[in-house]
C-alpha cells in the first residue's frame, strides 16, 4: 500500500463555465457549456495523490447543503477517505465559478461560503495524524492547520505547506500574517507561485524571493515556486530546476493541484531526489492541461507514458 497523506484545505464543488472568450470590461461572452464538477484545491491533490496509488484522507469543513453533500459522493468515488471531513449544520459548502476559454484562459470567482475556513482542532479526532505519514494543507483551516502540523512534527513527519493564494488574500479568507509565519517555520516543504514569494518579500525576483524566505525560515527541505511557463524551482541552498513541458493546453484549472499531487507522490513517497521528483510532478500538471475539469484522474503510468513521449519529441 502507498504512503498515507492527510491533506486539509480548501474542498469544493466547482461550476465551470466553459466560454469562446473570457469577457472584457462591460462586455459579453457566450456560454457553450457549464457543469457542476468537484473541486477544491485540496481535494484535487488527494484525488491526484489517490490516483498515483497513495492512501489519501481528507479534512476540512463543509456545510450539509446539496453542494457539500454531492461534494463527499463524488470525493468518495475518486478513492480519498472523507471521515475526517466535519460538517456543518445548517452551513454553506465554498463552491467556485470557474469561466474557461480556448488555450486554457480561466478565471475563478469564490464563494467562500461559512464552513471551510473555520475549523478547528478540537472538531477532529486528537489522534488523527498518528496513522498519517504525510500532512498536506494550504491554510484555508488555520487553526485546525497549525495544530495538526505541529502534532505532525512531534512525530517526525513531513508537513508540505502549499501557500496557493497570496498573503492578502489569505488574510481576507481569515488567515493572518502570523498564522502564515507559524506554518512557515512548522512546515518541512513550502511552495508557492511567483506572486506569494513576491508578496512575502518585497522582492520583484521571485528567484532571489525564494532565497530570502529560505534563509530566513531555513525550512528543512527547502522552498518550491511553481513559475508557470518557466516550469518549477527547488531551492534548499541549492537549486534545481525543471523545465515546463510544451503543450497545447485544454484546461489549466487545477493544474498546480495535480502538480502538487505529483510532488507528494515522487519525493514523499517513491524518493525521489528533488530534481526527479519536480520533473514528475511538472509531467503531472501537463497531463492535467490536457484534460478538461478541475481533477486528474492519471495514475502514474500515463504520465510515465507522457514523459517518454515528450523525450521522443527532444
């Protein structure tokens, strides 16, 4: 059996809306499709991670409402166990609108709803990470977070801190400056885009960004920016880097999701050394693109598959 990852974080369901053209200021946009699928940052990474063969469970907090409702069927037939997941009576389960158009051009609109961003440690069981390997959040549950995390490294086990919304955001979805500097000096792994480094720092270069966040937090395994078309950079001291694959993409929601998904999978799991494992992790974002929806469903030979296919292209 694979390794088992608790991730805790932002779960739920997702309206897509597929369009010709992303519409401008005051302007319209026609509508060819739309679809209710589920979604969630990080339940898109336990779905990705179920799928590579890993133990996946998730956490976090959601409404009784039909959305939070159909959110655990479907998060059950992708193969991640949600006992963990507290559910709010009476609550509202956060769903997103997400408006695609040709070459992967998206935006997404949040509902925050009332459940996910306030759970806490005492709503779940005191000894939930004792069976865990890995722990998994992006801190839209702080508080539950920061307990769990800290219950995590007492054990000896890894905490992989996905920072996916900038600072000020975050602080708007109620996680403060301070919860952000605890986990930073909680976690084993952080990684962000280029635009939290940025924002962290003050520093326009999210390279030299990435190194001041690292010498001043001398996280154990370093600190991981996910550059978009400038692929994926892993700085502990030293630095390694992996180029993004070139392709025609469909749909690029949820790829930093099947990226991270990717990660736990070849470096927490398997072993691989960082370059190997952001290499695979990169791979598995790229099959995610080809792919309409917010979820991969790829297991690990398809993107093996992938990766020998775009070697054969070089």
């Amino acid at each position: 059996m694979g390794k088992k990852v608790l991730s805790l974080g932002a779960i739920a369901m997702d309206i897509v809306i597929d369009s010709h053209e992303l519409p401008k200021d005051d302007g319209f946009a026609f509508i060819n499709r739309e679809q209710m699928l589920p979604g969630g940052s990080a339940s898109n990474v336990s779905v990705c991670a179920a799928h590579f063969g890993m133990e996946a469970y998730q956490t976090g907090k959601i409404g009784d409402d039909n959305i939070g409702r159909e959110f655990l069927k479907t998060l059950k037939e992708d193969g991640v166990d949600t006992q963990n997941i507290a559910v709010k009576k009476g609550g509202t389960t956060l769903h997103t609108y997400i408006l695609t158009a040709p070459g992967g051009k998206h935006c997404i609109f949040a509902n925050t709803g009332d459940a996910v961003c306030t759970l806490v440690p005492e709503e779940l069981p005191v000894d939930i990470m004792d069976t865990m390997d890995i722990f998994y959040n992006d801190m839209f549950s702080p508080k539950a977070a920061l307990g769990i995390a800290g219950e995590a490294i007492r054990q000896g086990k890894p905490v992989l801190y996905n920072m996916q919304c900038v600072p000020s955001f975050m602080k708007m979805c109620g996680t403060s400056g301070e919860d952000i500097e605890a986990m930073m000096r909680l976690c084993t792994v952080f990684v962000s885009g280029r635009d939290g480094y940025c924002e962290l720092t003050g520093e326009k270069d999210y390279r030299n960004a990435m190194k001041m966040v690292q010498e001043k937090y001398q996280i154990k395994e370093g600190v991981i920016c996910t550059a978009g078309d400038e692929g994926a950079v892993w700085y502990d001291g030293r630095q390694y880097r992996a180029p993004a694959y070139k392709i025609e993409p469909v749909d690029t929601t949820g790829a930093g999701d099947c990226f991270l998904g990717g990660l736990l999978y070849a470096y927490f799991q398997e072993g691989q050394d960082k370059a190997s494992a952001l290499a695979f992790a990169n791979a598995s974002a790229a099959v995610k693109c080809l792919q309409a929806g917010p979820r991969s469903r790829a297991d690990v030979s398809a993107v093996l598959e992938f990766k020998a296919s775009k070697c054969k292209e070089l």
